[in-house]
C-alpha cells in the first residue's frame, strides 16, 4: 500500500524539529526523495507542497527546496518593530533634532484656535482647507491634484486597505508585483482578494507581464511601486512609466500606486500622467516619524465617492489631531525642512552601506532608505535572516515579499534608516563577514 504523503511529511518534520534537518539545508530533489522513501514522483511533490504549507522549507526556483530558518517572535513582517537591539527591517527614519524641530510647531498649534477644531472628527474628506494644503503639499513635478479628489486614512496602511476594498470584492484579482508590500498580501487576505504576481526587472513592473496577466483573466486593478520599489529599490524611469499609463488607458484598469517612499524621490508620480485611471497614496509616517499616522489618498474623480465610503465603512479615516499636526507641520514648512535632511541622510547610509558590502554587490536606488542584498552560495534568505537575528540584527528575507511561495530571488532587504550611523556600519559589516563566511555559520556552532 503506498505511504500516505502525510505521514511522510510528519516524518520530515519531525527531522526538522529536532535538528536532523538545520535551517538552510536543502532537501533532495523530488525524484530522488521519492525513490530513497518508496513513494511515487506525484506523492513526493504533495509531501513537498504539505511541507510548504507548514512553513516548515521553502522552494526556490532552480535552486530546490530549503528548510527554513527557525522561527523567531510571530510577527507579519514590516509591521511591528523587531525586539532585536539592532533594527534593519522597519523603515523608520527619525532625526535627532527632528523632535525639537517639531515640538516647537506643535506648541504653536495647541496655542491656537485650531486646537479646538483637530479635537473633533473630520470624515474622510476632512475639511476644504485640509484638502487644499495636503494638495498642495504632495503637488510635484508640474503634477497639482485637485483639492476636491484628496481622502485622508488613519495611516498609509489604511489608505491601501481602503483602496483595495474599493476596488476588489471578495474573490476579485489584483495584479502586483512578484515581491511586493508584505503588509499588502495580508490586506488583500482579510479582504478575500486574490493577489496575481506580475514580472519585474531593474526598472520596475514589466508591461508587457501586466497585459498578459490582464489577457489570461481579466483584473480588477493593479497595485505598484513605481519609486523607490520595496524590496529591490527599482526606480520607473519616464519611458517605463509612459508604458504602464498607456496600458491602463487601454486596458481601463486602475492602478493604486504606492507612493510612501517617493518623498525621498522628487519625481511625476504616475497618477500624473493618468489621473482617472490611479489612486496614489501617500503617507506622514515616514516623511515625519512613525508617531504621526496620517495616510492620504489622491483618487480619480468617478472613484472618490466609493473610497470615501470603504474609508468609513472600513473604519479607516483619520483622526482629527492627526490632521491638524501634519497640516500644520506642512504649513509652516517644518516637513519640509525634514523632508531635505532625510534624503541626505539616506543618500549618506546607501554610501557607507554600499562601502561596506561592495564585495557582496548591493542593488538598489541609491537615494532610498533600503537597499537590496544578493547572498552567496550556500546561503538562502530565511537561513540568513534567522543567524543574523541570533546576532542581535533583525532584517527581512526576499520571501517574505514573494506573492508565490519559493518565487523570491535569493537575498535580504536591508533597512538602513533607523540605527545610529556607527551602529548600522558595525551591523552591517557583520553582516558581511557572516555572508561571506568570515563568521562561521550556524551549521558548525
């Protein structure tokens, strides 16, 4: 009678939970695995896919399948600040004389009339003159939205939540990219909506991945990163953008275009150049510090009627303080002058970053606040992640931005932005001695 694949499974699970099987160590290939256990070819692959399931090993694409590093703290990735002493997962960058820059504003808007007011609820759609001044603020490159077509969320998550139900009922397909917003994947989860991975290259979401994608079953939107892509740091140059504003003319999808990094990337986002077919989302978060939640959407005009409604039916609006504070901080030209110190500090991190690891080939834009780190043979990402983590240095493997399972290049990202400079230098020359072996692994302690 033939092995059931769960207790085969069970078997292999029980290797992995007692250290038979180490984190990054790589199973056999599927026909072998099936002649040394008897089973059939078809029974091996279930075992395999059972495997995956549990989050026990993940496949790579032409390389095999890999247990997975042992689990640290259950988190979702890139949502609650790791307990490791040094922090290269969350992007968070907070300035030392940023507080004192800020505190003063605040005193100035407590003292005013308009207290009063930001203690009160403001709706989706806040008030004329917030809308004009968060317009006027996110206005870049010759792009101007109308006042009129600006929401406001409790924070960027929200935003994209709020925009996804707007867009997508439960069993709808949105197109993303193949490594996308982690957050994102859990968003699209809870709404019952179908991520569809997308290809990607240097320069961003491939056109011609979207259009076909598009052909085989048709999507209901499509959610980018054009600046400053999170993992990889991919930049659209202008020639790229044009290709995807073309096809959502032509194809009449709506894309919701992440913009939460772009302030550190003065460029047309793409809702400037089709501005009925994108919903663009910004966010104060990480313009100011991650104590100011404040998400603001720019939406077609056809479409602000139903994203104000997913706002409210979502819970998802901002609170009035909130509001008042970023509005008064962008008026007074305090974010601003933040804005300018954090694209200098983070073109100051990717240089000594990409110093450190030269011999590693670091990727990405080098005005981001992350970088993309390839890794050597024989490590895998997750393995990576967890002897780093065991070194005091939390840091996010390529899987956890995968849409497939066992679809993620072979790498890390690398949050540069929230250690003191010293710090982030010694963290990421260990890093480095650990990648390229100088540190002996986890296999040999």
């Amino acid at each position: 009678m033939a092995r059931d694949f769960i207790a085969v499974a069970d078997q292999v699970a029980a290797d992995i939970a007692t250290g038979r099987l180490r984190a990054g160590e790589r199973l056999l290939p599927q026909r072998e695995f099936a002649y040394r256990h008897g089973i059939a070819a078809s029974t091996a692959s279930r075992v395999y896919g059972e495997l995956v399931r549990r989050g026990l090993v993940i496949g790579e694409v032409g390389r095999g399948t890999f247990v997975r590093g042992a689990p640290g703290p259950v988190h979702l990735p890139l949502v609650e600040p790791s307990p490791a002493p040094v922090d290269l997962e969350l992007i968070f960058p907070v300035l030392p004389d940023h507080a004192e820059i800020l505190g003063a504003a605040l005193g100035n808007l407590v003292r005013s009339r308009a207290f009063a007011q930001a203690l009160r609820p403001i709706g989706a759609a806040a008030t004329p003159a917030v809308r004009e001044t968060a317009a006027g603020f996110m206005s870049r490159c010759g792009w101007v939205p109308d006042p009129d077509d600006v929401l406001f969320a409790g924070n960027g998550r929200q935003a994209i939540a709020a925009a996804f139900a707007a867009l997508a009922g439960p069993g709808a397909r949105i197109g993303v990219e193949a490594l996308t917003y982690p957050v994102a994947k859990g968003i699209a989860a809870r709404l019952g909506i179908t991520l569809v991975p997308l290809g990607i290259d240097e320069r961003g979401l491939v056109p011609d991945a979207l259009a076909a994608a598009h052909r085989a079953q048709p999507l209901n939107a499509v959610y980018l990163q054009p600046s400053l892509h999170s993992p990889t740091g991919a930049t659209m140059d202008d020639a790229r953008r044009g290709e995807i504003a073309e096809l959502l003319r032509t194809t009449g999808l709506v894309a919701v275009e992440d913009g939460i990094y772009s302030f550190l990337a003065e460029e047309a986002p793409l809702a400037a150049l089709v501005p009925d077919r994108v919903v663009f989302v910004d966010s104060l978060s990480k313009r100011i510090a991650p104590g100011l939640t404040l998400g603001m959407l720019v939406a077609p005009k056809a479409l602000v009627g139903r994203l104000a409604a997913a706002l409210r039916s979502g819970a998802w609006s901002a609170s009035g303080l909130p509001a008042a504070a970023g509005m008064h901080w962008m008026g007074d030209g305090s974010v601003r002058r933040i804005v300018e110190a954090k694209r200098a500090d983070a073109r100051a991190r990717q240089a000594l970053a990409r110093e450190v690891l030269r011999d590693l080939g670091p990727r990405g834009d080098p005005r981001a606040y992350h970088l993309w780190l390839p890794l050597p043979e024989p490590w895998r990402g997750e393995a990576f992640a967890a002897a780093a983590l065991r070194r005091g240095i939390a840091l996010t493997p390529g899987s956890a931005f995968a849409v497939t399972p066992g679809h993620a290049p072979n790498g890390v990202r690398l949050a540069l932005a929230s250690p003191e400079q010293s710090v982030l230098v010694q963290a990421l020359r260990t890093l480095r001695d650990l990648a390229s072996g100088e540190i002996e692994s986890d296999h040999t302690e």
